[in-house]
C-alpha cells in the first residue's frame, strides 16, 4: 500500500512542474508536494482572490500552508452551479463524478441528463436557494460555484456550513480564449490539466486562423443583438465578451463606443433607435424561431431594415427537451465554434458552406 502511494506521489510530481493560465485570472503552480491555485479577479470589483490546495488523495494534507480551501485530488465526486462546467469535466471523461448540479431542466448534454433521470446526478436547488441538506448529504469533494458580489450569490450558505466550494471566475473573462482557459483550472482537481490545456491551445489556434480570416473582409455589417425583456433592453457593453466575439468575426457592434464591460440597461426606444442602422441581429429573445416571433415582441420592430430583410438569428440550435440551451453550456468553451458560426453570418461568402453549431436564421 505505501509503495503504491509513493508511486502515485511521483507520477503526480511528474505532472507539470509550473502550469499556468496564459491570460486568464488563475495560476496553478506546483510546490513541494501539492498543487497551488489561485484566483484573482472573481467578478468586478472584487478585491479578494483564492487559494486552493490540491494534494494527492491518500497523502496528507500539507502543513503551515495558508488556503481557503484544501482538496483531495483527483476528485471523486462534484456538485456544479453552472452548466458551463460541464463540458469541461466531460471532455476529460469525468462526467460521472457530477453527482449534483443547480437547476437540471437547464443541462443540454445528453450524457449529464441521462445521469439525471438515473437518479445518479441530482438538483440541488430548490426555489432558487441552495438544498444545504442535500449537499451536505451528497458528500461532495468539490462545489464548482461562482460568485457575483451581491445578495444574490449561493456560495455564503454553502461555506457557513462547512462544505467544500471553489469559486471560478470564468464568467468575468472578457476574451474568449482566456474564458475558456477556465478548463484547465476544473480539470487540475482531476489531474488532467494537461491534456485540458493541449485542447485549449490546440482551440486557440483555431480561433487565431478564424479572426485572422474575418479581419480580410470587405466590409464590416452593423450588429443589433438581444432584445427588450419587461420593458427595457440590455446589452453588452463594448468592452465585454461578446463584443469581442463580433469585433474578431468582423462586426460593427453597435454598443462598440461604450466602456463598460458588463450589460448596459436601455430603453426599448433608445435600443430601437440604434437599432435601425443594423445589418444584422442577433439573439432577439428566448423561444424566438420566426420573424413573426420578433414582430410579436413590439409592433414597432416592423419598421427595422434587418427585420425587413429578415437576417435575424438566434443561438438556439441545441436545445435540450427541458429547455437546456448548449449554447450556454459548451459554447462558452468553444470560442472557436462561436467565432465560427458569427463569421459565416456576418460575412458568408468567407465560409461557403458552413453547418452551424449554435446559430439558427430565424424563419419567417
């Protein structure tokens, strides 16, 4: 049994000495006998960052080491608060030590729900607060959860009863490359950090070819995206992700002066004003399939050109039975995939043929 763990020890030390993110908001660096994490910039403002032990399982814990959290590794079992995770632990072929996840009528893959409806991943949020029985219960090695520095965020309840949370900060990435890095960091708690980031540079390199494809063409179309929701409009600001995504397929986004990296709140009238000069729009609505979807929305639309000339999409392609939409679950780690299906809309004669992934042209 001690030899078995010292040969485990050795292949773990084998492991990368020092890997870490390019650009994204993490480090992983390997210290004597543990890997170190730590997190910075965990959303807007926030001033704090985190660390995190991983030691080999079997091996005890490091001591005089300061951490927020410390973890046995690889681990066994998983709960998640995001559905962006889980391409991350499926593509290393953890899928099943997810054994609980937030809300399962939004999970699109295939294999998680099956996992569902075999009872052998469960929800564990009921009425938008976290089931602190059931997680405890569950014996979770790990929680993957987030936070956003408001009343709203779930890891609180979580930590003040003991359980094991790790906070990422995949969603405050506003390039797409380093959002995706994030995999790596989830697939250090299994081991596999590695082959994580061969795939991440290997779709980094993908997403290089694609901008510098979009950067040749002719002109730039006017991008209009989102749509009106209880009577306002929010959109990207023009420092954020998804400004970034149009602007390397060779957009004009229409927010593009603004600064802010976040969401921008606007009245359906100033949304609609901008609005006009679009070529193309995107994302207009939950459940939008048609152009009479759009028109339904607000008369007014009737008299936009692009809705006129009907080159309006949404990434709604794959969706789940349950509603689960993948473009919110494994886009965010396929930037390459996204940047792709955009650049065949904004300019289709650089991709001639393309099959889209995650954008559909709405019907009329």
């Amino acid at each position: 049994m001690r030899r078995s763990v010292v040969i485990f020890l050795a292949l773990f030390f084998i492991s990368l000495s020092a890997l870490s993110a390019q650009r994204a908001n993490f480090q992983i660096t390997q210290q004597n006998g543990y890997k170190l994490v730590t997190v910075s910039n965990l959303w807007p403002g926030a001033n704090a960052s985190r660390t995190y032990v991983l030691y080999p399982r079997g091996a005890q814990a490091p001591r005089d080491v300061k951490a927020d959290l410390f973890v046995q590794v690889p681990v066994r079992r998983a709960v998640i608060y995001s559905t962006t995770y889980i391409p991350a632990i499926e593509t290393i072929g953890e899928l099943t030590t997810i054994v609980g996840v937030d809300n399962a009528s939004y999970v699109y893959s295939p294999a998680l729900r099956a996992q569902i409806a075999a009872g052998t991943t469960v929800e564990t949020t009921k009425n938008f607060i976290p089931d602190i029985e059931k997680l405890i219960a569950l014996k979770p090695d790990v929680i993957f959860n987030y936070g956003i520095g408001n009343e709203w965020d779930t890891y609180p309840k979580m930590q003040e009863a003991g359980l094991p949370v790790v906070l990422l900060g995949d969603w405050n990435e506003q390039d797409p490359v380093a959002r995706a890095q994030w995999a790596v960091f989830i697939a250090a708690f299994y081991n596999k950090e590695s082959s994580a980031q061969a795939r991440v540079d290997a779709l980094g390199k993908a997403y290089a070819t694609l901008k510098n494809l979009a950067s040749g063409a002719a002109d730039r179309p006017k991008v209009l995206v989102n749509g009106p929701f209880q009577g306002v409009w929010t959109v990207s600001g023009g420092k954020s992700y998804m400004a970034q995504l149009l602007n390397d397929a060779g957009g004009d986004y229409l927010w593009s002066d603004n600064a802010s990296s976040g969401g921008i709140t606007l009245s359906v009238e100033a949304a609609f004003d901008r609005g006009l000069s679009a070529d193309v729009w995107l994302n207009p609505g939950y459940g939008v399939r048609r152009i009479a979807d759009v028109r339904g929305l607000d008369p007014r639309f009737a008299a936009l050109p692009v809705l006129q000339n009907g080159n309006v999409w949404n990434n709604e392609r794959r969706m789940s039975p349950g509603g689960g939409n993948d473009y919110f679950e494994s886009a965010v780690m396929n930037p390459n995939l996204v940047l792709e299906d955009l650049i065949a809309i904004l300019h289709p004669e650089l991709l001639p043929g393309h099959a889209f992934t995650y954008y559909c042209k709405l019907s009329e």
